[in-house]
C-alpha cells in the first residue's frame, strides 16, 4: 500500500488541485521572503564588519587639522553608529523596512569620514562603494541606481566644499563613472539572479503541480465514481499484492464480500437517485469502519468487497458481524448478505478466497441471514 492510501484510507478524502497550489504558492513566497530577509541579514553583518574595520584603523595623522581635536569622539561615536545599525536587522521580523534608512545615514557618515580625511582628495572616497555594492546586489536596479545617484551628489557636495583651485571635474568624472559602472554591473547580475531563480521556482512548480495531477488522474482511474471507493479491478490487484506479502511472511489474509439486498426493488419504487444514495450511504458506513490498510472497494453494481490484511477468520467474522449493523431497521427496506474467506484456510489463492467467500455469501442469502428489515 502506498502511503497516500494508508493516509487517506478507503475513502476519497484527498486535498483538491487548487488547494494544493494555493498552499504551495503560499510557502514559495514565504520561502522568498525569508531568502530576502537572511540577504539582508548578511548584508549588514558584512557592512559593519567593513566600517568598523575602516574607523578602528584611523588614526590621527589623517584627519584634516581643524578635525584633530574630535578624533576620539569621532571613532567612539562612529562605532556606535554602525553596531546600532548593523544590529537593527538582526532583532527585527523583516529588516528590509530600514534598509532604504540605514543606506541613506551610511552614505552621510561615509561622507564625513572623507571630509575629516581629506575631503574630496580623502583616499577614503573609496568607501562610497560599500552602499553602493549594498544596494546593488540586495535590492531592486532602481534602488541602487538612486543610491548611485545619492552618492554621486554627495561627491559633488564634497567638491564644492574643497574650494579648491585645482581641476576636479575629472576627478568626480572618474569616482563617479566607476560607482554607476559598479551600480549597474552588481545590479544587473542581481537581477538576473533573482530571474533565474525565479523561473527554478516556476519551474519547480510547474513540476509539482503536473506530479499532483498524475496523482489525481491515477486517483480517479482506480476509484468508483458513485461511492469513492475503490474499483474493482484495484481491488483484484492489491488482493494479488497482499497474497504475495502473506505467503513470504506466513501472515494471516480475509476477504469480505457484501451484497445490498432489495435495491432493485427501491429503484423502482423510488427511482434510481435513491438507489445510489443508499449505496452510498452503505459505502460511508464501510470506510468509516475500517482500518486505514484496510482496501473497501465497489464490487459490482450491488455489492462491496473488503480486503483485510493481517487479519485471520476471527476478525473477519466480527466485521461482517458490524457490518451487519449497518442496515439494521434500514428506511429503505433493505439488507445485506455476506460471505468470508481467510488465506490459507479457504485458499490460497485469489481465485480460490474470491470464490470461497461468494460461496459463503450465496449461503448467507439463501439461508436469509443477512440484517433483513421487515
């Protein structure tokens, strides 16, 4: 028995094709959403480690004179800063939210690291590249490029704040050519990344949807439309199956036949639709009562067949006794007869119980033992 059966048992109790894509769509976007959120993550673990990096390796002799005094409570205060920040998104459920934040104040404090040092002339110009790299390869194209666009401003404003008589449009040419190059090259295999990655998902999808519906279809192939049991010829399949398990291992195996009595009778009386819903209240009774490794199948058009594993002529006789049950003061006037037979007792092979346990329900009518209602 295949695990879907054994979960769902004898009855048709299966999840529908759109709950299940529902479902699956659900835990692909929340699995996106963590992926972007642990990115993020790493980002500012990776952002602060390089900042803190640059403030501890400061030293006085490069700070412009006017700054010397404040090298302390610069170094202090820039430490601060970047564990506050870089740590913010490690206690937060979706640190996205202060990205777009802490990108802006990172490119104000690495601006004025560059003027204490030197000002557009500070070889820590460099530093601009860090949000830039940050935004690029974490965010959307458009999100680094304003990033870009923000840090090309603030080297212009470093520039005019020189002063200074010496050329420097080539200078910002050059600084500013290689942050939107980085921008763009960073932001473009990003993109392409999360594309790529995008259509494995759909993919992956796509592949889990088709393995679902082979499912269904091979569902609906084995199963009765009316009653959602199981068809016939499952039923003779799996009772070969079962035969095979119990001659390898010396286990016990019955089969239980049920025939409904009086139904041709009610389809005349009342129609063929009260025909079928007596069929089909009978065929809950039975899924309801038996055991998940239990196989109840539809076998002919009144009857009902069980298959019992690890189950010997005892317990097949305390089900027919339940069974029985079933009808008992039946509405509809009808009654069942039944017949058992247990491997190897009663045969030993599938012809031989099937037969032997029609014989025992042939008897059972005759002699009119089954639950009649009168």
């Amino acid at each position: 028995m295949s695990e879907r059966e054994q979960e769902h048992g004898p009855g048709l109790a299966h999840p529908t094709a759109s709950e299940s894509s529902a479902n699956r769509s659900a835990g692909s976007i929340n699995h996106d959403l963590s992926r972007q959120n642990d990115l993020e993550r790493k980002a500012s673990l990776v952002r602060s480690a390089a900042l803190l990096i640059v403030v501890l390796t400061l030293r006085p002799q490069v700070l412009q004179p006017q700054y010397s005094r404040l090298f302390v409570p610069l170094v202090v205060a820039g430490c601060i800063y970047i564990l506050a920040a870089g740590l913010m998104p490690l206690g937060v459920r979706d640190p996205r939210r202060f990205t777009y934040i802490v990108l802006a104040l990172d490119l104000i404090f690495v601006t004025l690291i560059v003027q204490v040092t030197g000002g557009i002339f500070s070889g820590y110009l460099a530093l601009y590249f860090l949000p830039v790299l940050r935004a690029s390869a974490t965010m959307r194209l458009r999100d680094g490029m304003a990033t870009t666009a923000l840090a090309i401003l603030l080297t212009w404003y470093l520039a005019v704040l020189a002063r200074s008589s010496e050329p420097l449009f080539w200078r910002l040419v050059l600084i500013d050519g290689l942050l939107v190059a980085v921008a763009l090259f960073f932001g473009l295999l990003a993109r392409e990344t999360r594309n790529y990655r995008l259509a494995l998902s759909r993919l992956d999808e796509a592949h889990k949807k088709l393995q679902e519906q082979a499912v269904l279809l091979r569902e609906l192939a084995i199963r009765d439309s009316l009653t959602g049991l199981y068809d016939r010829r499952y039923f003779d399949d799996r009772l070969n199956d079962e035969l095979i398990r119990a001659r390898r291992y010396n286990r016990p195996l019955s089969v239980l036949l049920i025939e409904v009595n009086g139904l041709r009778r009610l389809n005349n009386a009342r129609g063929t639709a009260a025909g079928d819903a007596a069929l089909k209240r009978i065929a809950d009774a039975l899924g309801a009562n038996c055991r998940s490794v239990d196989v109840v199948a539809r076998y002919g058009g009144d009857g009902f067949a069980v298959l019992l594993p690890e189950t010997g002529p005892e317990g097949a006789a305390a089900l027919a006794a339940r069974v029985r049950g079933f009808v008992a003061d039946d509405p509809d006037g009808l009654w069942l007869s039944l017949g058992f037979a247990s491997y190897p007792s009663n045969g030993t092979s599938a012809v031989e119980l099937i037969k032997a346990a029609d014989a025992a329900l042939t008897k059972d009518r005759e002699g009119r033992h089954g639950s009649k209602t009168k």
